[in-house]
C-alpha cells in the first residue's frame, strides 16, 4: 500500500499514545522504515505487521483497531490532506456512498500503482442502501465500518451500517446494509 496508509497509521497512534509507543510498536512488528514516504509503495505485510502489533502493545483487538483507524482516515488523515478529493466524492452523505464505487478510480489518477478495494451499491432507497465491499485484502471490514462511520460524521448525519454475514460470498466480498438520518 502507500505510504500515506502507513504514515496516517503512526500519526494516529503518536497523537493518541506518544512516540515511545510508536517506536515499540515499530520493533515488534520488525518494521525497520523510520519515516513513510506518502507517494512510495510498501508491501501490504508492512501495513499488517503494525496493525497486529499495535493492536497487541494498545490491548485493543484487530478489528476495534482497524475500526478506529476508518473513523481517523475520514475525519483527520483525508480531511487534512485530501480534502479535495473528499469534496468531489459528494455534498451529501447519500451522494458519497452513491458515488464511492468510482471513487479510487480518481485517487488511482494521482497514485498509478494504487491497488483500490471494489465498491458497489445496490437496493438504494431515500435512507438505506446496501454496500458490497471486494478486496483482495483480508480482513478489512471493520476498517469499512470506520470509514463509513467517519463519514456520517463529516456529514452531520445519524448512520447505522450493520454487517451481514450471510449475505457475503467469501472473504473477499463483505455486504453491509447503511441507513442514515439527520442528526437529531
Ligand atoms: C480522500 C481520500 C482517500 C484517499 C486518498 C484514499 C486512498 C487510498 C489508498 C492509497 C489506499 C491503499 C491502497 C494501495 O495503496 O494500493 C486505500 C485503501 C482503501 N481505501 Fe481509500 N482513500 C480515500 C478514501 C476512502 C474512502 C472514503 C473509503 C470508503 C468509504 C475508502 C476505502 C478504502 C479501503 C477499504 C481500503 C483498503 C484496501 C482494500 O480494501 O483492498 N477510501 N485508499
């Protein structure tokens, strides 16, 4: 993944945790790059072997980890530094989720070796739809959670995004029913 991943990563747990800890889990997790570089590529394992760490020293579990890192991409990473591409993904929380399959089509245009997760919509009414999530790359459905939690938050609205099992064909496919309403 890019760095930019990895480097939002260390800046949530710095802010939250102090560098020490940051450092600690670099060891653990055998990482030996000291400053990600945003625009280089790393391998997906690098991104893992912090996550597994983190979550190991923070005594979260993976999934929480993930979930909070969603919410910390929307609400800090993207808004501070790819505002931009947030804004043209929609000005309503509906619009986004309408439009986030097309979305890493136009963050690919600026990171070529982006390897970008499917999305797509389907049963969409005024206030719930249903979201398939693909990706090559296990275990990231509570990081979607996060994301889309983030973004009810940006948004001002009330979401509820809820898991089904059932409906998910494999690992690669994960399939979420979201509703939304204003805040109250
Ligand atoms: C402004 C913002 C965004 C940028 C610049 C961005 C960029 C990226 C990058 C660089 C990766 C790593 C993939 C790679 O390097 O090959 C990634 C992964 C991912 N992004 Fe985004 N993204 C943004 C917003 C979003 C939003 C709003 C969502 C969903 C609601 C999302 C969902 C994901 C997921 C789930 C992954 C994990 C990769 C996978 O599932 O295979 N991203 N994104």
């Amino acid at each position: 993944m890019y760095g930019l991943v990895n480097k939002a990563l260390c800046e949530m747990i710095t802010r939250g945790h102090g560098e020490a800890t940051w450092e600690r889990i670099r060891a653990v997790a055998d990482v030996d790059v000291e400053v990600f570089i945003s625009m280089d590529s790393y391998p997906d394992a690098v991104t893992y072997q912090l996550v597994g760490a983190a979550a190991g020293i923070l005594g979260e579990d993976v999934p929480q980890l993930l979930y909070t890192f969603g919410r910390h991409w929307v609400l800090d990473t993207a808004a501070q530094h790819y505002g931009h591409l947030l804004q043209a993904g929609g000005r309503s929380f509906r619009e986004f989720m309408l439009a986030l399959p097309n979305f890493h089509a136009r963050v690919a245009l600026m990171m070529p070796q982006l390897v970008p997760p499917e999305f797509a919509c389907s049963d969409v009414a005024e206030h719930t739809l249903t979201l398939h999530y693909r990706s090559q790359r296990p275990g990231l459905a509570p990081f979607v959670e996060g994301l889309i939690d983030g973004l009810g938050e940006l948004f001002k609205v009330e979401v509820q995004c809820r898991r089904i099992p059932d409906a998910s064909e494999g690992p690669s496919h994960t399939v979420f029913d979201v509703g939304w309403s204003p805040v109250a």
